[in-house]
C-alpha cells in the first residue's frame, strides 16, 4: 500500500491573528538547526519503515517557503535515500505569495516539488490586512505568474470565506479573480474562530463583529455554483479541481485532485515529520513535540527517549493504538467529506469485514430521514451503494460527522 509524508515547517514571518497552526515568528534563526533535525528524523523512521513506497510529499506550514533551495534539495535527498518515492509522486509545497522570487521557485521546481499552494484568502485588500496577511492581491498575481514560468502546472489557491464584515458582493469579486488566475485547484474554507487566538479573543470581547452563519452558507453555495459553472469538479466540502480526463469510469476524483490530501480522507496511512506534526500508520495515531527546541532537542538526543516502533521517533510525545472502532469512525469522518465518492459500502466491507448498514443502521437511517446523506449506486462499482453528503448535508457536515464518533 503506498504511503504518504507529510512535513511540517512552523516558521511564519508574521503570526497572523485568526491563525492556530503550530507556527512561530521571529524564529528564523533556529531554521539550520531545524532542518537537520528533521534529516535525523526522516533517517531515524526510514530505518525503522522496511520497504515503504511513498507516492505523495507535503512540505506544510507555517510557511515552507521560507526555507532555501538548498535545504529542500538537503531534506528530499534525505527522503529519497530513506524511502522509495514513486517516479511520479506528488510533491507539494504550501507558500506564501509574499515570500518567493523566480530564483527559489525555479531551483525548488527543478528539485522535483511539482505542485505548489499559495495562502491567497482574499483579493480584497481590507480583507487581507484585517487577516494580518503580509500580501496583497498584486502580489499574488505576480507569485501564480512565477510559479508557472518557474514549470509549476499544478497550482493551488487557499480561499476564506465568512469574514467577519465580508460582504457577499466581495466575496464574488474574490473568487472571479481567483478564477481568472486559472489555478488547477481551489481550495475554500469558512472562517473559525479558534480559542487562544488574538480573533478569538476580540470575538469573545465582542470587538469582532462574529461572522453570519446564513452569509456564510450563502457564500458557499455561490462558491458551488460559480465554481462548477467554471470547469471545477467539486470533489470535496471545501476543495475544487479541474478534471482533464472527465471522471473516467474508473476514478471517482478529478485529475487535479490534491492526491495528497485524499490520503487523508481516504484514511490511508502517513508518515509526519516535523514539530507538532499528526501521523497514522501502522495502527498508530501519533504527534510529534510542538515546539521547535523542544523537538530540535529531543533529535539531537534520541536515545534519552524509550524505544520506538515504527512510526514513533524520539520526537512523538503522543501516540495512540488504533481500535477497530476508531479505525471505522474515522472511516467515515474523512470519506464522507468526499462529496462525489462518498463511502461505498463495498469498499467499507472490504476493509472492516462489515457492511455500513451493520455498523451503523441508525445513524445511517436517521441522516438519511433528515436529508443529509443520500444513497447511490455507485459509477465505478454498479453493484454497490454509496452513501454521500446531499447539498444540505454539505452545509452541515459537522451535524453528520458527529453521528458516526
Ligand atoms: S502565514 Fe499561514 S501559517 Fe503563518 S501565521 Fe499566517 S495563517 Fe498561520
């Protein structure tokens, strides 16, 4: 079964105020340190992983782009000799728009990173500065410019919709430029607002206008629309991308679908690397130290820490052995936001021995009731039902999801 890696590089030149991300400004200087750390980390797992194909790499954030060509170059070398990356593996990085130029992007291009994520959120410049975003939309039309001189042809741009005093007027106009940028994929994500963060804090002083959950979903369901009238499958609750193979009969997802991130919701193993980062593999659920000393410190010194099965590093301070019942509900947290595959109850029984209707016939039945989940019969395997968000369900995905944990 192939594996995915994710890496997580928590440097951030500015810490922007609606942001809970483990990610940290003004400690740039501990970058050196950082990225050897995660070498050692990379060699200390890859020794452990036997022969483990890798066919997806995501360099995520905090900002990877602020790392030097040179120190992609040093960690993918790394990953290369500890792994078996697939010729034609994914590789993607999360930038800022405001932190490239046409000599990094060409050298991490040619390094073999061939699909890149821009933060955009907005092209609303009051919008952007009350995010405390550091660009402006000229900005990202000069980074999506030079991405695609420096051989990108796999672009994402990062939206967020129910700002707080966003109109739905502005929110139009962000995604037609966005659309006139032609990135191959769109990713778009109402705004929360997280405990512990300065817009968490203003909101519960009532200083920040809350965003309206009814604009909100009128804004998503424009984002639908508008999206799909444009050539955009909607292929996930927030994610967009263009198909040039249209939805053969043997795939249920775009051809620029975040191969990535279907990992995730497809619940297939991952490898994290990195301060803070989440893994799940080999039954288990783990997550690395969160801040950076922390986790320089314990790779720099890794057999003052217990034994570790694979996945586990000297990093890992929280690990969990998976259940069956986990595993299951996990199953259908993450499959269920795949809006046009949905879960097949063939592929559910393959992987637990059980059909949906035997785990779940309540659950199952009451969503049905309600208008949230639909039954299919399913495009690719005619003889099975798939069961998928309906419209509604997609606006209230949270009420579903909480069925199933
Ligand atoms: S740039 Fe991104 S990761 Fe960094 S603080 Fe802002 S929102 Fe968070």
């Amino acid at each position: 079964m192939n594996t995915s890696i994710y890496l997580h590089i928590p440097f951030c030149k500015h810490r922007c105020a609606y942001c809970d991300f483990n990610t940290y400004a003004g400690q740039e200087d501990s970058i050196p340190a950082y990225v050897n750390a995660l070498i050692r980390e990379i060699e200390f797992v890859g020794h452990r992983a036997g022969q483990t194909n890798i066919h997806t790499v995501f360099f995520g954030g905090g900002t990877p782009s602020l790392l030097s060509a040179l120190q992609f170059d040093s960690i993918l070398k790394a990953l290369y000799s500890a792994f078996t990356v697939t010729a034609d593996a994914e590789i993607s990085i999360e930038a800022n728009p405001g932190t490239i130029s046409p000599e990094k992007l060409n050298a991490i291009r040619k390094s073999g990173i061939n699909r890149i994520s821009f933060g955009v959120q907005s092209a609303n410049t009051e919008e952007l500065r009350m995010l405390e975003r550091i660009h402006d939309f000229f900005t990202v039309i000069e980074a999506v410019s030079t991405a695609r001189k420096a051989g990108f042809d796999n672009l994402n741009l990062d939206l967020i919709y129910g700002l707080p005093e966003q109109t739905l007027a502005s929110w139009q106009t962000t995604l037609h430029r966005i659309v006139d940028l032609h990135p191959e994929h769109i990713s778009a994500y109402a705004l929360t607002l997280e405990h512990g963060t300065p817009f968490g804090r203003w909101s519960s002083k009532g200083l920040l206008p809350l965003p309206d959950p009814d604009l909100a979903a009128e804004m998503y369901e424009y984002a639908e629309e508008f999206l799909e009238s444009n050539g955009y499958v909607h292929y996930e609750i927030s994610n967009w991308a263009k198909d040039i193979n249209q939805l053969s009969a043997n795939s249920t997802q775009p051809s620029y679908a975040c191969r990535h991130n279907l990992q995730y919701w497809h619940s297939l193993p991952y490898l994290a690397f990195g301060a803070g980062a989440h893994g799940y593999a080999n039954g288990y659920r783990y997550s690395n130290a969160l801040r950076i000393k922390t986790y320089i410190e314990r790779l720099l010194h890794p057999s003052s820490f217990t034994p570790h099965p694979f996945p586990l590093s000297p990093a890992t301070v929280n690990q969990h052995k998976q259940t069956l019942q986990d595993d299951m509900s996990e199953y259908m947290l993450n499959n269920l936001r795949l809006t046009n595959a949905g879960v097949a109850d063939s592929d559910f029984r393959l992987r637990f021995g059980s059909g949906l209707l035997d785990v779940y016939p309540r659950e199952i039945d009451e969503l049905v009731k309600n208008g949230l989940l639909e039954i299919k019969t399913s495009e690719v395997l005619e003889t099975s039902e798939v069961y998928r968000l309906t419209k509604r369900g997609r606006l209230l995905g949270n009420q579903v999801f909480m069925r199933f944990v």
